[in-house]
C-alpha cells in the first residue's frame, strides 16, 4: 500500500484528495488545524480502519510542521510516495481579494504570503527527508493560474496572485537543488481549475456552469496529472488537463 500526505485536508480539494486516496487504497496521513474541524475525516477514518492518519499542523507555525512531520516519521512504516499540499487562503471574513490597489492591506499581503507561499516551502524542508527514500516520490503544491505572471492580463487580487507568484518561484527554485540532491523528487505546482470550494464560492457565480468543477472531478484530474508525470521533470507548472503554463 502507497503512503500519502494530503496537507489542508478538512475541507475542498484537500478533502477530496483524501477521499479519491483512500478509494485507491493508498495508506493516508491527512493534515488539519483545530480539531473543531475534523468532522469529515473523523468520518472517513472510521469507513477506513488503519488506512487514514490525522495529522495537527500550521502551516504558519514552522515549529508545529516540524513536530507534526517527527511525529509522522516516528509511525511510518514505508517512505512517502506523495505529499500533496492544498493549503490556500483568498478571502477570510470582511478581506476579500483586491479589486483595487485602494484595498491592499499589508496584514493581508503578509498573511497570504505567509499562508500560501512560505507555508508550502517550510513544509517541504521539513517533510522531504521523509519523501526521498521512494524510488519516484512526488511533492505537489496546488498553486493557481492567477499566479501566473505572464498571463496576468485582468489585474486585481494583489495578494492571492503574488502569493501564487512566489509560491511558483519558491518550488523552482527547491526543485533545481532538490533534483541535485534527490533526483527521484520531482515537484510540481498544479493548477486545478475553478472549483466549487468555500475558497471560489463568492466569485463561482461568475464562472460557467461547465468550467465549474465539482471537487472529485478536480481530484480525479489532478491524480491523472501526477501519475502521467511520475518521473519526469521536476520544477514544472501543470493545469489540470497536464498542460504546461507560463511562469
Ligand atoms: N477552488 C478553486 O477554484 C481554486 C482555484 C485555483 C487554485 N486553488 C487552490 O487550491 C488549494 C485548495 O483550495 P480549496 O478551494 O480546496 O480551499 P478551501 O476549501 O478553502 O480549503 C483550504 C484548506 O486549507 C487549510 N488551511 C488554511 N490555512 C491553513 C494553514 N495556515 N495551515 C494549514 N492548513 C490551512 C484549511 O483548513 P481549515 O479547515 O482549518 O481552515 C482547508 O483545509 C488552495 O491552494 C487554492 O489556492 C483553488
């Protein structure tokens, strides 16, 4: 049985992750931040005896990842063949993502900066030892398409698209001394498509119904995406139909 780390699972994709996993009977370490919100991996655990892990961490609390990853170290019984980190914030209460340079706030930019750039990057120094003893092991972060500069041609939302920005540029960068180090981690960023998740849901209406995709269609996608790539060249930014975006 393949072991995973699904991080950001309580809720969304991260969820669906951990469902889509346990379905392919892979053996599932699963991350959440306050046990008020393991309702729906209390639930799975208990349909999946022995096969699903919760794991406490904060992806803004470096010392707490690396607690949680000692912890996961001391109990695992093989490597880990993919982590999968599905941890993002675009809004949270009265802050929405900007529509102008007026509503930028440097608490804001700090927090998404913190939660969807860093956040990722402390957790791979720290949980890599832990995924390079596979012969193919995988690191993904879902980043977004908003993230990409290139293709940047609507403007807005500062602080998610910069976050997504850097968190590209952070995964680059690990790749190309990871794969001197470890060349048999690869580590992609991955765009997953609109989906309907708490994260999209006050901007969805705007979207197509068929560009709207339901969690399992993403996950379902997103797990083709990695499989097809398993192996292949690390450092890369996939969409979830496996196509290349620009930077
Ligand atoms: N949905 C979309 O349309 C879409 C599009 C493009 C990219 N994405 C990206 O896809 C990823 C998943 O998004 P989603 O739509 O599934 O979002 P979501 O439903 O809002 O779920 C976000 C997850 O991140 C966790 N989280 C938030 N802050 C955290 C922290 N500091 N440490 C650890 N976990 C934390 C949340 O845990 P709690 O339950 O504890 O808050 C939750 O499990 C994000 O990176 C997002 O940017 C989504």
């Amino acid at each position: 049985m393949a072991t995973a780390l699904v991080v950001g699972a309580t809720r969304g994709i991260g969820l669906g992750f951990v469902r889509a996993l346990l379905q392919r009977d892979w053996n599932v370490y699963a991350s959440y931040r306050q046990p008020d919100s393991l309702g729906a991996l209390d639930e799975l655990a208990a349909g999946h005896p022995g096969q699903l892990h919760r794991v406490m961490l904060d992806l803004t609390d470096e010392a707490g990842v690396a607690a949680a990853v000692a912890k996961m170290e001391a109990q695992l019984l093989e490597p880990l063949e993919l982590a999968v980190c599905c941890v993002g914030v675009l809004h949270q209460g009265e802050q929405g993502p900007e529509k102008s340079l007026s509503q930028l706030s440097g608490d804001w930019f700090g927090h998404s900066m913190s939660v969807n750039a860093l956040g990722p990057l402390l957790l791979l120094k720290h949980l890599h030892p832990l995924l390079v003893h596979h012969t193919s092991s995988q690191f993904a972060v879902i980043s977004a398409r908003v993230g990409s500069i290139a293709e940047n041609e609507l403007g807005g939302w500062y602080s998610y698209r910069a976050s997504k920005a850097a968190l590209n540029m952070l995964m680059k960068t690990a790749s190309i001394e990871m794969r001197r180090r470890f060349p048999h981690l690869q580590l992609l960023c991955l765009h997953p498509g609109t989906t309907a998740t708490e994260l999209s849901a006050p901007f969805s209406k705007r979207v197509a119904p068929e560009k709207l995709f339901s969690v399992e269609r993403t996950v379902r996608q997103l797990l083709q995406v990695l499989e097809e790539n398993r192996g292949g060249p690390s450092g890369r930014f996939l969409s979830w139909d496996g196509s290349e975006l620009p930077w």
